[in-house]
C-alpha cells in the first residue's frame, strides 16, 4: 500500500512528461513528411525532411529571419538585464517615501494590455523614425514589471551588513552594484535572461506591428506568413516552426541548472 502510494507522483509526472514532449515530437515527425501525411494523420517519421527544407530556404526568407531574431533577442536581454536589476535593486536597498508609491505604479503598469497602448506607441515610434529599427523593437520592453520584481525579491537575499561595510570603504552605489551585487547573483540573472530571450525571440504582436520590410521580418513572422495563403504546405510550415523553437530550446537547457538557482533564490 505504501509503496503504492509513493508510485502516484512518478506516474503523474511520467504522464506529464509525456503530454509535455509530445507536442514536440509531432512537429519534428511532421516536418519529415508531405503534407498530405500530416493531414491524414500519419505519426511516423518520413523522408520528405530535405525536400521541405529546400522549399522552405527557396520561398523565404530563413537566414534573415533567423539573424533578426537572434539580434533583437540578444540585445534586448542584455539591455533589459542592466535596467531591471539596477532598478530592482534600487527599490530594495534604497529607503525613501516616494519606493512604494513607485511600486505601486509598476504594479498598476502590469495590468495594462499591451494591445491597448500598441497603437500610440506605434505613432511615436512612427514620428521618430524607428519603424523597421532594431531600437524599435526593444524600447517597449526594456523594462517589465516582473522583472524589475524578480531582482527586487533577489535583492532582498543580499545582506545589508555588506552594503554598510562597502560604503565606509569607500564604494558608492553604483560600484557596490558592479561588484559585489552583480557577481552575487549570476543565477537571478541567467534565470531573468532565459525568460527575458524566450519573450524576446516569440514576440510576434509587436515585431508585426513596427517591422514592416522582408529586411527586418523575424521567425514568428515568418512562421505567420506559411499559413496566410489559401494552400498551407504544413510540412513546411511543421520545418519552420522547429526552426524557430530550437533556440529557445537550446538557451533553456544550456541554463537550466542556473535557472533553476535563480527562480528558487527569487521565490523565498
């Protein structure tokens, strides 16, 4: 009976686990077939892999995509990793009356849709000529409300006593950042950067809205494009969409044990 029992969590987990890799599975089985398989429902793998890898690199435009994705990605996480963790510590270690009524306006700040500040955000990009523009795609979201929470909630963890010691040697606020306070908490930040380049690269809304050349479009633009026709190649479409998770996939695993660090560092 006891050993019944302790089954149950490894059962739910394998039956998870499997609801969670199967998704994968299909879209790498299907991009090795026709998609006339797909569509009947075949679930073995196929030897049309090369022929919709040649259809794929001949009707669009990959490499480009692939380049502007990694690119906007990249500096959007180095940039929004500077900024939310100096404005997250900032919150935590420094006292004034104005740091809660700033909370509070952050917080408010989340729970406004980015669909109904989208459009005038359009018209100010578009007066400032940054349509089309790496710059474009990342002033919106340099800076989120969860991550500046995320390193705050970090911060929390770093010792006061510390801070105090820094400042009678010597060291203002900017270099007790830089120094101790950035070396300290690499898990927060490989934890923030996984979750900062995964938005970054599967940003579709706002890329769609401001990026309007074949010379700026990214993966899930293009991933888009394969089904805006009347005929969908789906084996095609199945290739693309592989493509364009594999990074991601490969930037989770790459720091999976630093993030995990980072979440449960941040969560206590």
């Amino acid at each position: 009976m006891i050993k019944a029992k302790r089954s149950v969590p490894y059962i739910i987990l394998i039956i998870a686990t499997i609801v969670s890799i199967f998704p994968f599975l299909y879209m790498g089985i299907s991009a090795t077939n026709k998609s006339i398989d797909i569509i009947n429902g075949k679930l073995l793998p196929g030897t049309y892999l090369i022929e919709n890898l040649k259809n794929l690199l001949a009707n669009q435009s990959v490499g480009t995509a692939l380049w502007n994705s990694f690119k906007y990605a990249v500096i959007l996480t180095f940039i929004s990793l500077l900024v939310c963790s100096l404005a997250g510590y900032g919150f935590e270690i420094y006292h004034d009356k104005a740091k809660d009524m700033l909370m509070a306006i952050i917080l408010l700040a989340m729970m406004v849709p980015f669909v109904a500040t989208m459009i005038p955000l359009f018209q100010m990009f578009s007066n400032a000529k940054l349509l089309n523009t790496a710059l474009g795609f990342v002033l919106p979201t340099i800076s989120t409300p969860l991550m500046i929470m995320f390193f705050r909630q970090s911060a929390r963890s770093f010792p006061c006593d510390i801070i105090e010691a820094a400042k009678i040697d010597g060291l203002n606020a900017i270099q007790i950042f830089y120094r101790m306070f950035m070396p300290t908490m690499r898990s927060t930040y490989a934890a923030a950067a996984t979750i900062i380049f995964m938005n970054a690269w599967n940003n579709y809304l706002w890329p769609k809205v401001i990026m309007l050349t074949e010379e700026s479009i990214t993966m899930p633009m293009l991933v888009a494009n394969l089904t805006a026709g009347y005929v969908t190649d789906y084996g095609m479409l199945m290739l693309a969409v592989s493509i364009c998770t594999l990074p991601t996939v490969i930037v989770f695993f790459a720091l999976q044990k630093s993030f995990a660090e980072g979440i449960t560092g941040a969560v206590k």
